[in-house]
C-alpha cells in the first residue's frame, strides 16, 4: 500500500506520461493516466488530511517525518534549504 507522498509522486509522474502519450497521438492511453493520476491524487489529499488530525488526542498535526516526506514530494520545486 503506498503512503500519500508516494501517491502524490506517483500522480506527477502519471501526468507526465500522459503528457508524452498525447504527443503521439495515443489520446486514449493518456486518458487511462490521467484518470489514474486524479485517483492517487484524491488518495494523497486524503492521506494529508487525515495527518492533520490528532495523534493521540492532544497533538495536532503530522510528525517531523512525515511532514518531511510531505515536504520532499509536494514542498516547493527548485528551493533550497
């Protein structure tokens, strides 16, 4: 089962794919990727949300880790640290 920054990887890359279909012509095989890429996506906006209810009834919010992977797969592109 993937974790939400993985399905978040994942629907990018499905959107990339279906970018480099639509450019030779296979309209209907990037169709099935982008609608592949819309589930995962739905799947990691799910996932975020649900990392932002409370852990044990009185902590609020995701770990440093797992705001870290968040970080990594959906934070800025091209910022530094």
């Amino acid at each position: 089962m993937a974790t939400g920054p993985e399905h978040y990887e994942q629907a990018e890359e499905l959107l990339a794919v279906a970018a480099d279909y639509d450019q030779d012509g296979a309209k209907e095989t990037g169709d099935r990727c982008r609608t592949e890429a819309l589930v995962r996506a739905l799947l990691a906006n799910t996932a975020a949300t649900a990392m932002q209810t409370a852990v044990d009834g009185s902590e609020p919010g995701m770990s440093p880790r797992e705001f870290a992977e968040w970080h990594r797969v959906a934070g800025a592109k091209g910022a530094t640290s």
